[in-house]
C-alpha cells in the first residue's frame, strides 16, 4: 500500500522508518482532520442508598421529601412567604453529587472522594471506580502552582506533558503518547489531541482528571494510553463568592483572573463567571503566548425535579513558537557540548546524514530559529445546554446539546537540523489553517433499581454528533531546505514563499448508543459491565495547490466498532477496595482518523487492557493509597517500510507498576508522593521490534510535603515537590537518548486576614512566592518525534511572586 501524504514535499531522504515519522506527526495534525466531540456518559445506579444518579456535568436533580403541607411534591410549603424561600431552600437536604460541580472537594490527600466524570458512566468516585484515575483539583492547582494544562502533570502518576508547537498540551502516559491519550472538554471529544488540542490557563478549571489506559467505552477513538479531561468551573448556590489572583515572575510572564459564583436574586437560578488572561513568556528568544479565557454558566431549578442549564466559553490563544533546540555534534560544540542532556546520535531530517555523537550546544540554549514573522494562534467557542429531570428517585433523563467551533493556524519554519557539512542549520517552511465545526447531542437515561433483591444501576446513552474541518496548508512542491543559518546568533529572516495551499475537507457523522451497569451482589462485592457501539461515517474531498484532485479523494469509509469493559470490585473493609478490570480501545490503523485514505489502511486498530490494584482511605480522611499493575498491547499497529511503501502488522505491549499515597499525620503536615514503571516495547516490527516508543520513561517519581503554620496572626505555609524522569527517547529508533533529570520547586504563601485589610468584606488575601527548578536544571523535557534531531529544553529556574483575594 502506498503512502499518500498531504505535505506537498518529497519526503526526506531517510531510513525506512521515516515515513512513519511523516505520518505520525506531519499528517497528526496538518493532513488529519478532527472528529466529533463525542462523549459517552452513560449511567446505572446500584447503591441507591448510599448513591445518587449521575449527573449530567453541571446539573444535578434530585427530589427531596417534602417538608410540612406543600401544594405539590418539591415545592415549598404553602405556608412560607415568598421571602423566606431562600432560607427554606437552604435548609433542605442537598443530593449527592456525581462531581465536585456543585460542591467543595472530598478532604482526602488524593481527591479520591470526587467524581471525575470521564472515568465512569455510573457516578462511581474515584476510590469506588475499578482503573487508575488521578484528579488534580483546583486547590491543587493553586498550591502547587500549576498554570496551565501542561502543568498539571506534576500532580498526576507516571503523565509526562509533551507540550510541542505542533500538537500543543499533548500527554505521555504508561506507553502511549499525544494522539494515543485523548483530550476531552467537559466530557466532549473533538478530535485528535494532536491536531485540537491547546494550552489552556488552570483558572478557568475546576479540576483536570487523568484515567489511565485503554478505554473507548467513555470516549470513543484513540483512547489508548488514556484520557485527560478538563472540567470547567461550575455554579454553587448560596452566597456570592468573588476572587481575584494575579501574578508574575522572572521571565516576564504574568496572570491575571477573575471569578465570581452563586445564587443570584433570582430563585432557583445559579450561576458561574471566570475571566483570565495569561502572557506566558518562554526562556527562549521571542517565544510567547497568549491566553484570553471567558466562561460561563447558568443553572435553573424550574423545579426541584427539573433542572436546566447554559454554559458558553470562549478560548483564544496566540503568539510566537518555540518547535526545539537542534542537536548538534560535540566535534563541532566542543568546550560548550552540554552534559547530561542528549546521548547518542541523530539522523538528519533533510540529507539523512549521521549527526554524532550528539550534543546541545550551550550557546543555543536560549535561541529560537524560527523565522522573525512566525505566527501560531486559535480561537474556539463552546456553546452547551441541556436539562436534567428526575420523574422520580430512581430514573433520571438527561440531555446535552452542544456546538463547538475553531479556527487555527500555523505559519513557521520548524524543522531544523544541524548540517555537518556545512555546520550549519538548515531549516524549511510551513504553514497551516484549521476551520472547524462540531454539534452533538447526548441523551440519557438512568435508572436505580434491584434484581432478584441485589442492587442496580442501569444507564444507556444515545450520543450523535457531526464534524466538520477544513484544512488549508502549505504544498510547494519545491525541495528542501529552503535556507541555512549559522547555529549561534542565526539570523532568523521571513518566511520570505508565496502561499501554495492545498484544501482538504473532511466531516465525520458519528452516532453511538452505550450501555453500562453495576450489579452490587453483595455490600462487599459487585459487578461492573458496559458496551458501546459506534456507527462512524467518514468523507473527504480536497483540490492540491495546483487545481488537481488529490488521489484516491473524494471517498466515503465507514466503521462500526464495539468496545466493552468487565470490572469486580470487592470492599471487604470500609475503605479498603480491591478491583480487577478488562477493557478495549480502538482507533485508525495509520494516524489519526482523518489522516487514513485510499492509498493507506483504512482499519481501525484494537487494544486491550488488564489492571487490578488496591484503593485503601483512612476512616478519618487523612491517608490514602493506590497501587496498580497493567498490562496493555495494541495490535495491527502501522508501520513504514520505505518512504513510499506501508503495511499493517506489529504491536505495542506497555506493562508496568504504578503507586500513590499522601497523608495528613497532623492537620498542618501534608506528605505526598508517587512511582510509576512502565515497560513500553514495539513488536513484530520489521525495523523497531524491542524498542521503546518515543517520549515514554521507565521511572516516574513525583514527591513533595506542606506544613502551615496556623498559630501565627498571619498563617504561613511553606512546601516543595521534587520531580524525577528516567531517559527517553526522541524517536521510535531510539537513536537518540533524552537523559534523566531531577527537577525541585519550593512554595511559601502567606494568609492575610481581612481584618487587617482596608477592603471592606474581603475574607482575606493569599500571598505567595514560588522557586521552579531551584537547582537550574538543563534538561530536554520532551521531543516531538516528526523532528528527529531536535529536542525541547525545560525552562531553567524562574522566581515567582502571587496574590490572590477572596470576597
């Protein structure tokens, strides 16, 4: 079968394995298109005595007993004047959550008492679900100091963020990387996380959940390595609560925002407003960017038993980009080779020459070689809506409507490599726009029950979703390089081509009907089982930059894959649970699924996985422990034989360890740490059999402690974590070695008390200072495999001051 790629390029003269490499990250996010945000949220209730029906996000519904002589079940009674509805309100029983939505967090070290919506379809918590699901709250994000997506790695196990130009806020984890860990928003899926995802600001986010291996029941394609979800901050009733933060640090970088929550004057109606704007300064030369946020949300009790809500969000990004430092020899660095970076050798991207032993040269460890008018950006806007009705206390229906829209682009020379000819770096040109639309619908239905006297909860969710993008990019068919710059002080010129664009349209039709259930046969024991069933239709036309028709375009492919996961969980003790879990995964064969065409393998690959572990949570809250073995192999993997020929055959076996704890000893000490192992291997590869994939490390290590000092008229809590990552490698011919490196960031924050503030009814005001990297580290943090000789560096250490108030 023979490759077609929509770069407009001849491929670069390289090894068999390097039209892989054009596959798997030129065409993840230029020659792919997106897929329909489709998230499945299927629920069943078993515990009706101690579990409340899952909700749909944002809204939950609940009838409570009614209180007195009421004209109908859940109104007030008739008795209460108009005036006092609101204390009324207040004093009735609030129905459990299936998030921390409408709630505070569990106070639990691990967060294990919340729901993290995209691990379960039943509203299980994460202690009660049968996989590994870490969530990192917005508490968290604020003492640890995470700003932005890809910063929330540090408070989950064994996730690496592989945040590159290309595929911005991308994810490695037990195995599998970018494209193979999907992103979700609110639950909804996209598309790719290599071609749809950005980097977001945390603030806007009530928390970020990480579930870990395969698992398209919930999320549908490409959910391999896992899935990271981020959950928008949502309406609380009650009192108004305001905030406002603010911060800046060394390198120029600054954060502002503002939020404001809870019941307005209107009865019944709650809502939630934030507002952020971010100036993320790079250690690198002229490498920035901007982040502009809104969000919003709306929710109405009509009645006790109906609910409805509204959200909308708008997410803008833009600035200049950083596409890695590239690798030169030590023949040629010398006195300023780094040590402790890279190891190994490098094949050029452009001449396939061999680039050893390699190095980063000292004097480039700030310098950005892209092109002076560079440009990378995105705006998209959410559009949600939908009601939650309960006609009773056992069956909930639930709907979601949903519209998202985006426009991206690219306009850079990204690709640079070290010439030892010349000694010099030769770089290209490219550019790319996005055009994207998705709308969808989930509908729901949930029902608590019991069989032959055991009981049950039952969900099954009917999801359709359409998705439509164009892609309009860069096809000169000129050869490459386009120029040459010296490695120290590069002039970094213009663009300086024509546009030649390429059009590729796409729409994928998506329809999926899920079912899952928790059968409790005992208290201690129960039963856990769904399946999904997907019906996708995919077609695609285009016109090259030329006026002619692509090959094999336009052509219609459909897919109808099946997913399933058996799970038993077992609670002997209260609050020590043992579970063992079987789920699959699928996704397209070659890339991502609007990279496949005629000239390619059009089948989707399977995955599986086993895992089973211990949850264990102290009776008073205080320490908590997980511990859990995997073992997952995706199979029919593709593979390159030559630049111009491709088959399907291999595999990708990942297996490994992974243990958490933390623990409060005493109210003001917090102690936390985590471990992961993961042996991650190709097999059955012509070229790769026995190497490890790209950007996966076989040690994992994440620790850090707290303590506050209360007695003080000021509290003062002062705290570090330390961070560990084993070598890597930067691309799947494991050439080139990313070393180890050890990274430590320390915190102090101080809590002001609002009597000693001039502001009337402020509650009071956190004011923090923060070292990152505290030992200035120079390491490569990841790599983006479509760029074999270049790496991305971490940034070096950076001081930090904040403040935030509460009103």
């Amino acid at each position: 079968m023979s490759i077609s790629n929509f770069t407009g390029r001849p491929a670069p003269s390289r090894i068999c394995a390097q039209s892989l490499r054009l596959i798997s990250s030129r065409q993840r996010w230029r020659c792919s298109a997106l897929i329909p945000g489709v998230v499945v949220a299927l629920l069943a209730n078993a515990s009706a005595s101690t579990q409340s029906p899952q909700q749909l996000e944002p809204v939950t519904v609940r009838p409570p007993k009614p209180h007195g002589t009421a004209s109908r079940p859940g109104q007030e009674p008739a008795n209460v004047p108009k005036r006092t509805r609101r204390a009324a309100q207040a004093a009735r029983p609030k129905p459990a959550t299936r998030s921390i939505a409408n709630s505070e967090p569990a106070p639990t070290p691990l967060n294990s008492n919340v729901v993290a919506t995209s691990s379960n379809l039943l509203g299980l918590s994460v202690f009660q679900t049968p996989a590994t699901v870490e969530v990192v709250s917005q508490q968290t994000m604020r003492e640890q100091g995470y700003r932005t997506t890809p910063e929330t790695v540090a408070g989950a196990v064994g996730v690496l963020a592989v945040d590159v130009a290309g595929a911005p806020s991308g994810f490695s984890t037990r195995g599998f990387s970018f494209g193979e860990v999907t992103v979700l928003y609110n639950g909804l899926w996209i598309g790719p996380q290599s071609i749809t995802s950005r980097v977001l600001d945390t603030a806007n986010l009530e928390q970020v959940e990480f579930v870990k291996g395969p698992l398209s029941l919930m999320s549908g394609l490409a959910t391999i390595g896992g899935s990271v979800n981020y959950v928008s901050r949502q309406p609380t009733s009650g009192p108004i609560k305001n905030e406002l933060d603010t911060s800046i640090d060394t390198l120029g970088t600054y954060r502002t925002h503002f939020g404001s929550g809870g019941s307005t004057s209107v009865d019944g109606l709650d809502y939630r407003f934030d507002v952020s704007s971010s100036k993320i300064n790079s250690f690198i030369e002229g490498d920035y960017q901007q982040l502009n946020n809104i969000s919003g949300q709306l929710n109405y009790r009509v009645t006790d038993s109906f609910k409805v809500f509204g959200a909308i969000e708008y997410n803008q990004d833009y600035g200049h980009a950083y596409w890695g430092t590239p690798l030169t020899t030590t023949t040629f660095s010398g006195p300023f080779s780094t040590h402790g970076v890279v190891a190994g050798s490098a094949i050029s991207t452009f001449d396939g020459s061999v680039i050893s032993p390699v190095t980063v040269d000292s004097r480039t460890l700030r310098t950005n070689y892209n092109v002076a008018d560079n440009s990378i950006g995105s705006h998209g806007l959410w559009l949600r809506g939908g009601f939650e009705w309960a006609l009773n206390e056992d069956i909930t229906i639930k709907n979601q409507a949903y519209e998202f829209g985006a426009k991206r682009h690219w306009f850079d020379s990204e690709t640079y490599a070290f010439n030892t000819g010349t000694s010099m770096i030769d770089r290209d040109r490219f550019f790319v726009n996005h055009k994207q639309q998705v709308i969808g619908d989930n509908t729901d239905l949930i029902w608590s029950s019991s069989f032959f006297g055991m009981q049950n909860r039952f969900a099954t969710q009917l999801a359709v979703s359409r998705n439509e993008i164009q892609f309009a990019q860069e096809q000169n068919p000129d050869e490459f390089p386009f120029d040459s710059v010296t490695v120290v002080n590069p002039a970094p010129g213009l663009y300086s081509l024509p546009p030649q664009p390429g059009i590729r349209n796409s729409r994928l039709d998506d329809a999926a009907i899920t079912v899952e259930d928790q059968l409790k046969i005992t208290p201690m024991l129960a039963l856990i089982g769904g399946i999904r069933v997907e019906d996708m239709t995919l077609t695609r036309d285009g016109i090259n930059f030329d006026g002619t028709i692509p090959a094999g375009q336009p052509f219609t492919k459909n897919w109808q894959p099946v997913s399933y996961r058996a799970a038993v969980t077992f609670e002997p003790i209260k609050g020590l649970l043992f579970y063992g879990m079987y789920a699959t995964a699928y996704d397209p064969a070659a890339a991502g699924i609007f990279s496949v065409t005629p000239g390619t393998t059009l089948d989707l690959t399977s995955a599986r996985i086993y895992e089973t572990g211990v949850k264990a949570i102290s009776a008073d809250k205080r320490a908590e422990f997980t511990f859990s073995v995997y073992d997952i192999e995706r199979r029919n993997v593709y593979v390159a034989l030559t630049n111009a020929v491709a088959t399907e055959a291999g595999e990708v076996h990942s297996k490994g360890v992974e243990l958490a704890g933390a623990v409060r000893p005493i109210e003001n000490l917090k102690i936390w740490g985590n471990i992961a192992i993961t042996q991650a291997t190709y097999g059955n590869f012509d070229v790769w059999t026995g190497n490890t994939p790209s950007n996966v490390a076989p040690v994992i290590i994440n620790a850090g402690a707290s303590y506050r000092f209360d007695g003080w008229r000021w509290p003062v809590e002062i705290g570090g974590a330390v961070r560990y990552v084993g070598q890597r490698y930067l691309f799947e011919d494991n050439l080139t070695a990313m070393l180890p490196y050890t990274t430590a960031d320390l915190f102090a924050f101080v809590d002001i008390s609002g009597r000693d503030l001039q502001w009337q009814g402020l509650e009071k005001m956190r004011v923090g200072f923060r070292v990152r990297n505290v030992t200035n580290s120079v390491y490569a943090v990841a790599s983006d495999p479509g760029y074999p000789d270049q790496v991305y560096l971490g940034a070096p250490r950076t001081f930090e001051l904040s403040a935030s108030a509460k009103w």
